[in-house]
C-alpha cells in the first residue's frame, strides 16, 4: 500500500482525481488545500486512509508543516503529485508585476519547495514517485499566457533535470502535460475583469477571456480518465518520461515538435558552422 501526497485538492479537479483513483486502489492519501473545509464530507467518506491538511503551496512553513504531518500519519509519503497551479492571463509586456510574480511562486517555485521537503524521506527508503502537473503550455506556448507558459517551461527543464539527478535512489519522475481539462480551472475567469497595463492588447485579452468563460465546462478532457492513463504509465516496466494527455493537446504538441524539428534540420549548417573549424591535418 503506497501513500499519495497531493497538492490542489480542489473538488472536481486533477488532484481530486488522482485521490479517488489511489484510494479505489487501496491506497492512503494525504489531500492538501487552501480551503480545506471544502473537502470535509469527502474525508469522512474515507476514514482513515484519506488525510486532508491545510495548505498554501507558497508558504513554506506550511510545506514543512503538512510534509511532517503526512509522514507522520503514515510513515512515509511514496506518491508525490504537484498538482497546484493556475494561470493568469495578460500580454508579456503588459500584465502586472504582481501577477507575473505570483504565476511563478504558485505555479514554479512552490513545487521546488514541495520537492525539497518530500525527496530526503523518498532519497532515504530508495524508493518513491513524483508526478508534476506541467501543461500542453509547457511544450507550446499559449499567447495571452506568456508568463503561465513561461512557468510550465521552466518546470518542463526543471523535471528532465531532476529525473536523471535522483534515478540511482531508485525514484521516478513522471512529467504530465493535460490540454483543456473539465475542471473547474476556468471557473474563476467570469469573476475576473481583465488586468492589463497597455491599453492596446485589451481587445485581444477580452477575446482570450471570453474564449475561457465559453470553455467552462465544455472542455473535452475527462480528469478520471486522465489520471488513470497516469497511473497506467506507472505500471509499466518502462515507465515513460512524460505523458501528453487529451486528443488536442497531443496534436498540438505532435506538430509543435514536428515544425521545431522541421525548423532546426532547415538550419542545420548554420548550427554546425558556428563552431571554430576543425584544426589542420598534421
């Protein structure tokens, strides 16, 4: 029996669903949250394999706080999921310094937080899963999301490093890339005017905001059928580095990967006569 430690509780989302998933398969699991009382009834259905704490992801005292408690209820914390996020929108030149910076504390430097607090108890046993919660924005970045996508970016490089750094402690990690999801991340957007400091990218944000209030509740990914092709990709032998998921989202980054390659063959001896020339045979 593993025991799962999963950010962004939020009912009807992502980390909602990989806890049910976890608990249906015998699993415990540790589900933290800003609001945490939201989640009462659904801790009392489960007794005591399912532990909700409170939790901001951007305060670290309460990372360390919620890490301890979790180990120890359990022992130990096995399945590590940074799951919460959310993105801002606004032009590059535009949005506001201050939601530029908090795009980046929720959505980067939280999660190095949470790795740092987890991965000496995972380091310790030789054993251990972390599943980051990127985006189909963290291959193919979404204009009117430049900073959101920056912060996918970041944790996309972040990841392939932190892979081949705890392999030989036997730890695997699993970078997931959703499209549009049925969760409740565009909810929020009706409530929210836009916030832009340059007027001339207005009437291209409303457009961006409009397109999201349309898509509340219509996206085509389903999160339990998400979570479950995760969870398939973690039985298997050789588990992959990442997984897209959702049908648009995997042909939006199969031709974004497809034109980058395109793109680099195309230049490829501008690449290589960029080097000093080969000294002369002897």
């Amino acid at each position: 029996m593993k025991t799962w430690f999963i950010t962004g509780g939020t009912p009807g989302g992502f980390g909602m669903a990989y806890a049910e998933a976890a608990l249906a398969a015998g699993d415990s699991v540790v589900l933290t949250a800003r609001r945490p009382h939201l989640l009462d009834d659904w801790a009392r259905r489960h007794g005591d394999n399912a532990l909700v704490l409170p939790l901001d992801v951007t305060d670290t005292r309460q990372i360390r706080d919620a890490v301890a408690t979790a180990e120890e209820r359990f022992g130990r914390i096995d399945v590590l999921v940074n799951n919460a996020g959310r993105g801002w929108y606004g032009s590059v030149e535009g949005m506001p310094d201050a939601d530029v910076r908090r795009s980046f504390e929720l959505n980067f430097f939280s999660i190095t937080a949470i790795l740092r607090a987890v991965l000496p108890g995972m380091r310790a046993r030789h054993s251990g899963w972390i599943i980051n919660m990127s985006s189909v924005a963290g291959l193919k970045s979404v204009p009117g999301f430049g900073y959101y996508s920056a912060a996918k970016y970041a944790l996309e490089g972040l990841t392939d490093a932190l892979r081949e750094e705890v392999e030989p402690f036997g730890i695997h990690v699993l970078t997931v890339e959703p499209g549009a999801f049925r969760t409740r991340a565009y909810a929020s957007f009706a409530d929210e005017p836009v916030a832009e400091t340059v007027d001339a990218y207005r009437p291209f944000l409303e457009t961006v905001r409009a397109a999201m209030i349309g898509q509340d509740g219509k996206q085509p990914g389903d999160p339990a059928r998400g979570v479950q092709a995760v969870m398939n990709a973690m039985r298997q032998q050789t588990p992959p580095r990442r997984i897209v998921l959702g049908a648009a989202g995997y042909d939006a980054v199969h031709g974004r990967l497809e034109d980058m390659l395109a793109e680099v063959r195309a230049n490829e001896a501008a690449s290589r006569g960029a080097d000093f020339p080969p000294a002369p045979a002897p």
